[in-house]
C-alpha cells in the first residue's frame, strides 16, 4: 500500500554533536526570487519502514555488512542507536534511541532554533527506522508536537525566503521533508508541510535563487557554515530518489557544488596550525571557529556524505566520477549510516587533471585559479563579490587569498567574532580592536582606516565588470564603490557608511608561468567628512608570520614556502606591520597612499619555494598607462599594462617562455564558464 504525495527535497547528516552557534545578521528578505521555478513532482511514499535514507537494496547491504563489522553505537547518539536496530535488531539500543526521541522538546519561541536544525534529523530517522517500538499513543504525541514544531518554523521570518544559503533555511527545508515522508499515512498534516517544503521553500525560492545568485555552487556561508547546505540535502534528496523525485537535477546548483568544493579544496594536505597535522582545507571565508581549532575543513563528514551521494547519483557523468576523484584525494570519513551504502559497483574516478585551471562562480563572484593541477601547484583565490542569502557574513568582498604547495602564503584572519588590532596596531589614540569579520581581517584597501562597514544596507553590492581565463593568465576586475557606502534611507551610518570613500575598482592579473598576482587598485576618497585629498587609502595583506621588509616591498615565509610582495605605486612605500593579536590575528602589513583624490595602488606578489629567485619587476609610467614588466631567469617574462583613470577599460598582457612578450587585449567583459554533467567549460 503506498500514499501519494508532493515530491521531495533538502535534509541532513546524522549524528553531528558540534554546536553551531547562531550570529543574526540584517538581511533582505525579498517577496519572492524571481527565475525558474520548480514544480514537485507527486511520489508513491511505501506504508512499510524505513523510508528515509534506505531502498530494500541498500538496507540489504548494509545489513550483510555490519554482520562482517559490527558496531557498538554511543549511547549519547540517537541515530546510531536507531542504526543499531535496524541493521543488527539491536531492541536495547531501539529502545535509547525511542526514549531519547519521547523526552525530546524544543523551544521553538526565539528567532530561530538551533535545537530544530541540531536534533530534527535525528528526532525523524528514529521515528522511520524505530517506528514498531513507538506505541499508538507515542505516534500520536509525536506527531501533534512535531507538526507544531514544523509549522511554526516555516512562519519565522528568520532562516526563510531570502536566505536561501541560510543554514537554518536548509535545517527548516530538511525537517518539513523528512517530517512529511517519515509521518505519511498517519499524519494528516504530512501532505501540507511537505508541500510548503518544495513548493515554497525549495521549488519557488531556492530554485531561482539556483540561478542567479547562487549560480556556481559556492557554498556561500563559508567554510565552516557553509557544508551544512549540502549536509541538510543530502539524506532527503537521498529518499526522494528511491520514490521516484530526482531534487539533484531541479537545479544545477548541487553539479555546481562538486565543482567549488574541487576547485576551492587545497591540491594537498595544508599547515594551518603550527604543531598540528596537515590536512585538507577549503579556501576559508565568513565565521569559522574551527579552522585554527580543529583544521580539515575539507574532510568533514558533511561534506563526505554529499560527494558520496554526489558521485552515486552522477556515476555515468564526468561530474560524479569527478566527485570520486575528489573522494579519492581527500579521504573524508564517512558515518556510520554512509558505509557500505553506495552501489556495490564502484563509481571510476575521472581524473581532476583533465579541467580547467580556472573556476568562476557568478552568482558569488568567486574566481579560483591555479598554474596547474597538482600538490605542487599554487593556487589562487579572488573573492570579488559577495554570496547572499546568508547569514555568518564578513565584510570579504575583493579580497584575495593565495596557497602554494601545502602552505597559506596570505589568507584572511579565519574567526568567529574574534578582536583584532585596529588599523595602525590599535594604540596611541588608533581606533579600537575591531572584528575579525569585519573589512580590516582581509585583503582589502581602507580608507581613513575603514573598510566597507558592514555587509547590511549596501547601496549596491560588488559588481564584477570583467573576467578571463586564459593558457598563460587568469583576469579579473571588479567594481566595489556602491559596496562600500550604505544606503541612507535604510541604514544607520555611523554603523554602516565610510565617508572617506569614493570609489574603489580593484584589478588581478595571475601570471600562471611566473606564479604571480598583480594587483592594481583605483582608490578614489571622497570629501564628505574632510577634503578627499586629505583622505589616507591604505592596502592590506595578511601574512601567518612575520614578513621581513626589504627594498621595494617585503618577503613573507611559511616553512619552505615564500611570499614577495613589490610595491610599485605608491612610490617610496612604507609598509607598517601589525601585530593582529591572539587567537586568530595574523601579521598585517598596512601600505598608505596620500594624496590627491584619485590615488592607485600596485602590488605584485610572487608566490615561490624558500630558495627560488625574485622575479625582477619593473614599473614605467606614461600619460595614459602603468606597464609592468616581470622576468623570471628561467620561466621567461610578461607584460602588463593598465590605463589610467578611475575606471577599468582596455589594457593588455602577454607572456613569452623566452624572449619580448607580446601583449594583447585584456578581455572587455565577463567571459561565460557553463557547468554541465560533463564538467565546467570556459566559452
């Protein structure tokens, strides 16, 4: 006997115990995304249990599995307590997990729970894969409580439309699927909460957002919040599969997460904490607490649980075999519930060598480019726009992070609301410490000390003007100045405007032979507050050591590997070194421009090992251009030219293995990349 239901969408992992704490930030809740829409499917949910996570066949295996590798579940854990039974008819352990299930009570009364997102998986599998040792009674109690629980979360304004990268969206999305699989035929409200799950939440708000900013799969609340999305999808979009509703193929966002999480995943395992292992690591942004803490964000089981799902679902297409080879590298943990699950035919991984060097993001605006695919390759990360629909944001736009060959040569100041020294070190009458999310704990350009604000109540959001990807370079130019001022109608300036800027239009030309990123910077201050050539601009780089200063620029190492950063403009720079402060502070060096109004900043960082050369770097300057010329004593030299003037337009690069380079055009727009099941694919 089967019911027939609205399809299916969204969920979680099992078993999580971390605490994910709760930051509200302001964020815009549109009426509805416009684009593409979804429309759910009907499903044939079976009468008989499980129904979450298992197929007859799957549950076959599993269960001929755990006969040769039994397993003794944790008495604090309901899911492998639920596990246990179903898989080994462990009734004791059945039983834990039915009491735990029974006392289980949520406060739903706040602007959002994180007990629903923590507890609502595990509260679901236990009723479906406990489901015979819940009495009549117990059914119906549960029932009436977690209807309760579902419907009053999908009226908070918190974690829904227009926060469509929200974990506590997903978290809500996977309880009202899960809930309305789980409780069919005895639930008369099943129906409904499924359906506002798909149609609302997942067909008429994700769907479109899929598209437009969320177009390229970044995982936008970064590298610690941001697994959960694909965490809280995977079991659903697992169980709607086996009824007959494909949720992987409604969008193309999930084809285009595998492919972030290969391209913004460190080539190698990677020092991040002095004295720990190294281990894989996801480029950071937004609030992360545990990249200093525990290391391995690309090795969570969140993480594992999505690519294995990913390379199941997709095992015909490059993009699962892709997801393999991703599996293959990082060696992720599965849980418990995830092994043994996949088909007994294994998925062959395509190697990551055969794609592109280069992987844009447009909905995030997120460019990750590489000299080569290896654990010898350095890798570069431009953050030119900013992901929305979230929350745990930081004020990241236009920074830049830069890894070669196991080590972080700059990056931000990973934390979660954490103090740093304020600009200038903070004393002697400097600004107060100031947080480590806001614009001063990235690679960014200051005016009068500030960054953009706060990431609520922009005039405009960043805009990417021009981006290419080329044999010899990558190329990217963005327009940050409306990013950096609030709107004064909706804002609170003294929480939310810098007065001091004008514009800012920030330039990167990644050189892959010569393993070099020039970085030009348009800064024009503006006269609100004082005269605009009074302003002080200021550029940032981070650094997890001490650099040592050194004519025309600084030299920055991280064990066998080395930063040089050459100052072109402003001429005669002084670079200042900060001493960010524990736990999470780096080394910051501060480089002012004063100066008339329009004022420009140009830096070339060269990523190399301890006992490689300098590249030698020249700077000349006409009426309408800055050239900049790089040579290598054996890997040849480049030319790079930029006009003048406080927009980007024209320019040129060009690179030669030996001899003059000759350059060509720099590209006039946004060069289109497509994610299909075949791979990321450059027009």
């Amino acid at each position: 006997m089967v019911v027939v239901l609205v399809a299916v969408v969204g969920a979680g992992l099992v078993g999580r115990r971390v605490v994910h704490k709760l930051r509200h930030h302001h964020v815009e809740f549109p009426a509805a995304r416009t684009g593409p829409t979804w429309d759910p499917p009907a499903v044939e949910v079976p009468a008989e249990h499980p129904r979450l996570w298992w197929t007859p066949a799957r549950l076959a295996r599993a269960r001929a599995r755990v006969k040769g590798h039994p397993f003794r579940p944790r008495d604090d854990d309901p899911t492998q307590l639920a596990l246990a039974y179903l898989l080994e008819g462990d009734r004791p352990a059945g039983e834990k997990a039915v009491a735990w299930l029974r006392s289980l009570e949520l406060n739903t009364s706040g602007v959002a729970s994180d007990a629903a997102r923590w507890n609502g998986e595990d509260a679901m599998l236990v009723f479906d894969w406990c489901h015979d040792l819940l009495t009549a009674a117990d059914r119906q109690k549960l029932i009436e409580r977690w209807n309760g629980y579902v419907d009053t979360l999908n009226r908070k304004r918190w974690g829904n439309v227009g926060m469509e990268e929200n974990n506590y969206y997903w978290g809500y999305l996977r309880n009202g699927i899960e809930w309305g699989i789980a409780s069919a035929h005895e639930n008369p409200q099943a129906a409904k909460l499924l359906d506002y799950a798909l149609r609302a939440r997942f067909g008429q708000s994700f769907v479109p957002f899929a598209s437009g900013p969320g177009r390229g799969g970044v995982l936008g609340e970064g590298s610690q919040y941001g697994p959960y999305l694909v965490d809280y999808a995977t079991v659903p979009f697992a169980s709607a599969e086996a009824v007959g509703a494909n949720l992987w193929d409604a969008s193309n966002f999930f084809r285009e997460a595998v492919y972030y999480l290969v391209y913004a995943t460190t080539p190698t395992p990677t020092i991040t904490t002095p004295g720990a292992p190294a281990r894989f690591e996801l480029f950071p942004f937004d609030d992360d607490e545990h990249f200093l803490e525990q290391g391995g964000s690309a090795q969570s089981p969140e993480l594992a649980m999505f690519m294995t799902a990913a390379a199941e679902h997709w095992s015909r297409d490059a993009v699962g075999r892709h997801a393999r080879a991703w599996l293959d590298l990082v060696s992720p943990a599965l849980p418990l519930m995830a092994e043994g699950w996949p088909s007994p035919t294994p998925v062959p991984r395509l190697p990551l060598t055969g794609l592109p060097v280069d992987y844009y993001a447009p909905g995030a605006g997120y460019l990750y480019a590489r000299n080569k695919w290896g654990p010898d390759a350095s890798v570069v990360d431009l953050q030119l726009g900013m992901p929305q629909g979230v929350g745990h944001q930081h004020v990241d736009w236009g920074t830049f992070q830069i890894w070669r060959k196991g080590r972080w040569l700059t990056r931000e100041s990973v934390g979660y609301a954490v103090a740093l020294a304020g600009w200038g070190g903070g004393g002697g009458g400097k600004p107060a410490p100031v947080g480590c999310d806001g614009a001063l704990g990235h690679n960014t350009v200051l005016f009068e000390g500030m960054g953009a604000r706060s990431s609520e109540n922009r005039r405009a959001h960043p805009r990417v003007l021009r981006v290419e990807s080329r044999p010899a370079y990558a190329y990217a130019a963005v327009d940050l100045s409306e990013s950096y001022r609030c709107s004064l109608e909706e804002c609170r300036p003294e929480r939310d405007d810098n007065p001091y800027a004008g514009s800012l239009i920030r330039e990167f030309v990644y050189l892959r032979p010569l393993e070099a990123l020039v970085v030009f910077d348009r800064a024009e201050s503006a006269g609100d507050r004082k005269p605009a050539d009074q302003v002080v601009k200021t550029f940032v780089l981070h650094t997890e050591n001490a650099p040592a200063l050194v004519p025309g620029g600084l030299v920055a190492q991280s064990g066998d590997q080395v930063l040089r950063l050459t100052t072109l403009l402003p001429a005669r720079a002084a670079p200042r070194v900060v001493v960010e402060g524990p736990p999470v502070g780096q080394f910051r060096t501060e480089i002012d421009e004063r100066g008339p109004a329009l004022g420009y900043f140009l830096n070339v960082l060269q990523a190399r090992g301890a006992a490689d050369p300098d590249l030698r770097v020249q700077l000349t300057e006409t009426d309408g251009a800055f050239t900049v010329t790089l040579s290598h004593p054996s890997r040849g030299s480049a030319v790079v030219v930029f006009q003048k003037g406080k927009s980007s337009q024209g320019g040129k690069v060009g690179y030669a293995p030996a001899g003059r380079p000759t350059p060509s055009a720099l590209a006039g727009g946004i060069q289109r990349i497509e994610v299909t099941a075949s791979g990321p694919r450059w027009q």
